[in-house]
C-alpha cells in the first residue's frame, strides 16, 4: 500500500496515481518506457499538483547528475484516451537533449512526461537555461544561471551568476502572460519605498513580456526558513514591522481582491477535503458551517497584501527584511496576511515541519506587527486564521499530497475549530 493510498481516498478516475506517486515504481516506469536512460537513473518525487478525480500532476528529480546536474522530469495525467494525441504533440515541439528523450509517455496511464528543459507551456526554459536569448539580452552580459526553483507549465526561477560565482541577478520566467502582468504590477511596490526603510523588496531591473521574463535585483540575506534560535525571535519582530510597512504601500490599482478566506474558497475545501478523505467529511463540514455563520462583520481598510506570505519568501540579512515573490499580490483587509502566515506556523506545529521561532516566533511577528501598524481585533485574527487553516493549508495537504500533514489532518481541522471557538491561539 503507498503513502496515498493511507492517507487519500481511492481516485476512480485516477487509477494511475498510485503508480505516479510510487518513487520506485516510477522509476522502473520510465526505464521501460523505451526511454534511452534506462534503469540507471532512480527518481524521487518532489513537487506534485493533484486535483482529486481532474488531473495529477508532479515533478520528479533523479538522484544521480548526468552532466553535473539532476535530470528533473515533468508528469502530467489526461483524460482517458488522450495521452497518445498529447505525446504526439509533445514530441513534435520537443528540444532534443543529449543521451535523453526529450519526452515521452506511460503507454496505457494516459500519462505524458518532458524532460527538463522540455516542458508543456514554458517554451523558454532551454534559453534561460543556457544564458541565452531574452535573459542574455536583458543583463546585457552574459551569465551562469542556476535554477531555484521550477513549478512545471507556471515558472521557473533561476539566479544569474557571475564570473566570480557572484549573484547577478534573478529571473523568473512565466507561462501565463496574465501571470506576468501580475507580477510586473507588483514590482511598481518598491518605487516607493524610502532608502532607509525597514522593508526592501526586490527592484524589477528587466521585463520583456512578450517573452515572459522578468529581471529582479538580487537582495542580501538569508531566507527565514534556515533562522532557528534568538535570531529567528529577532528576524520574526523585524518581519511584523516590515510587513505593516508592506500593508501601507498603496496597492496597484488592478490587484486582484484576496479571495482565499471567501466562503465559495472554504465551501470548495470542504468538499474536496470530504471526497479525498471521508473520514472527516463530518468535520470539514462543520468548520466551513461555523466559519460562515461567524463570518466577521467588521469594516476592514483593504490593503497592499502579498498573498503568500511564508518562510521561504522572506529574508534577513540581520538588520532588515526583505520580501520578495510578489506574484500574488492581491488587495484586501491586512489581517489575511497576518493569518495566513500564522496559519502556516500551526500547521508546522502539527506536522512537526522547523519553523523559525515556532508558535512563540508567531507572538514575537505579531508583536513586531505592532510596533508599526494596527493589528486587527482577536476575534477576527482567529477567524481569518481558521480560515486559512481549512481553506489553505488543509486544503493543500490533498492538493500537493504532503503526506505529514494528511497523516494529522484531524488535528489540523481540529486546530482549526478549536482557534475559531478562542479556545487555541498561536
């Protein structure tokens, strides 16, 4: 029995996700698919975007280099009876690679997967990659780029190194131009930002949208996910303050409204929580019930937001802060941040994930918080926080399979309520 078949619900239309989310059948998968790597290479999956009885998408990394670097290997499921149409039409727009295939398909899983730089929106992948085209153009010299991070058929991201192994810059490329718009409105934020502030974001240094590559300072620092001790109690205060810095820049007029603690959001968690996990339909339910019952009533100033606010977009480089990936900056009440970010704190508790400072960290942000902006009323930091907890961070155990928090989300959703009732603050 694998990981999701314990902790997920069996997906009829998906019969295939139990072999796709099998690191060692995967592997044994692509060595007989005619592929010319064969069976040297063994994967280990390390992103996945599920969508219960839709669609199954994951990123797999080998964990042998060829060439000096890992070979990452796009998946993605089709309706019964269309992988082979798409295969066909991968392979026809497919960058040929070295001793790989640059594509290829699961006969009879109605499965297609690409090799990287192969991928089935981002047709850019291969210049940026190589230092070249748009990116080589917009530094105006050339450069080593090394990627941080990919999110297949959404962007890539990759730092430009220098000569000396010094950090350039950053790119980001994008496969949806609305995408990219966003985040070029986004950048309008640092404009201004005075010099002695607190809070740095990145400046946008390069933006070609016909390509869908944006260009973006590197800033100093290291991300909050890596601080542990007095540091991160240190770096959380400096976070709250520079976040209430963030909440009063003037949001760019066509940001989206923040609609993730909506209740059509947290009506559409629950039910996918329900049919992944029958088990707690029960409890998923009642917590959307009590959330729309207690929907706060409050008038709230909307807000510059960043819409994803997490360890991992944050940096310090022991004097300030600097928050960068801005592509979801949205419009809305400042508490959603504030709970958004507290949500992810519990959620590391329960699912023992390292969180800088952990819950006492969250009491050192909020405090920081305070020092520069107003913070919200308890009851509606508890509300927005429950909400995010179902309509996030639950909601995300099943759509990304993270198999620590699916194993206590009970206890998440228990949490959840328990935070909605005043009986549990982070």
């Amino acid at each position: 029995m694998t990981v999701s078949e314990r902790l997920l619900a069996r997906d009829g239309q998906l019969p295939q996700r139990e072999l796709l989310l099998d690191d060692g059948a995967l592997s044994a998968l692509l060595s007989t698919s005619g592929d010319p790597s064969g069976s040297a290479l063994r994967f280990r999956r390390v992103r996945t975007k599920y969508r219960f009885g839709t669609s199954l998408r994951t990123l797999y990394r080998s964990e042998r280099k060829i060439s000096g670097e890992p070979v990452l290997v796009s998946m993605r499921t089709f309706s019964r009876g269309h992988g082979p149409q798409q295969y066909d039409n991968a392979a026809a727009r497919a960058r040929q690679i070295p001793c790989l295939a640059p594509s290829g398909q699961l006969v009879g899983l109605d499965t297609v997967y690409w090799r990287f730089p192969n991928d089935r929106k981002l047709g850019g992948l291969a210049e940026l990659r190589d230092g070249t085209g748009a990116l080589a153009e917009s530094l105006g010299r050339s450069c080593r780029p090394e990627f941080v991070a990919y999110a297949p058929e959404k962007s890539a991201t990759a730092r430009c190194l220098g000569d000396a192994n010094e950090i350039l810059a950053y790119a980001k490329l994008y496969a949806n131009p609305e995408e990219t718009e966003s985040a070029l409105r986004a950048a309008s934020l640092q404009e201004p930002l005075a010099a002695e502030a607190g809070l740095r974001l990145p400046r946008l240094l390069s933006a070609r949208t016909d390509d869908r590559l944006l260009v973006f300072e590197a800033l100093a620092g290291a991300p909050f996910s890596s601080l542990r001790g007095e540091v991160a109690f240190r770096a959380m205060r400096g976070l709250g303050a520079s976040l209430a810095e963030f909440h009063a820049l003037k949001a760019p007029t066509t940001a989206l409204p923040f609609a993730r603690n909506g209740i059509p959001r947290l009506t559409t968690a629950a039910a996918v929580i329900a049919q992944a996990r029958p088990d707690l339909h029960a409890a998923a339910s009642r917590l959307c019930d009590q959330l729309a019952a207690n929907a706060p009533t409050e008038a709230a100033a909307d807000v510059s937001l960043h819409g994803d606010l997490h360890p991992k977009n944050v940096l310090w480089d022991g004097q300030r802060v600097s928050i960068i990936d801005l592509d979801q900056v949205a419009s809305g009440p400042a508490v959603c941040d504030l709970a958004s970010f507290i949500a992810a704190a519990v959620t590391a508790d329960i699912a023992e994930w390292p969180f800088p400072g952990g819950i006492p960290g969250v009491h050192a942000f909020l405090e920081g918080y305070g020092t520069t902006g107003r913070l919200p009323s308890p009851e509606a930091l508890r509300w927005h926080t429950a909400a995010a907890l179902l309509a996030e961070r639950a909601l995300r155990a099943v759509n990304r399979i993270r198999p620590r928090t699916l194993a206590r989300l009970d206890r998440l959703l228990d949490a959840a309520n328990a935070t909605l009732q005043g009986a549990y603050d982070a």
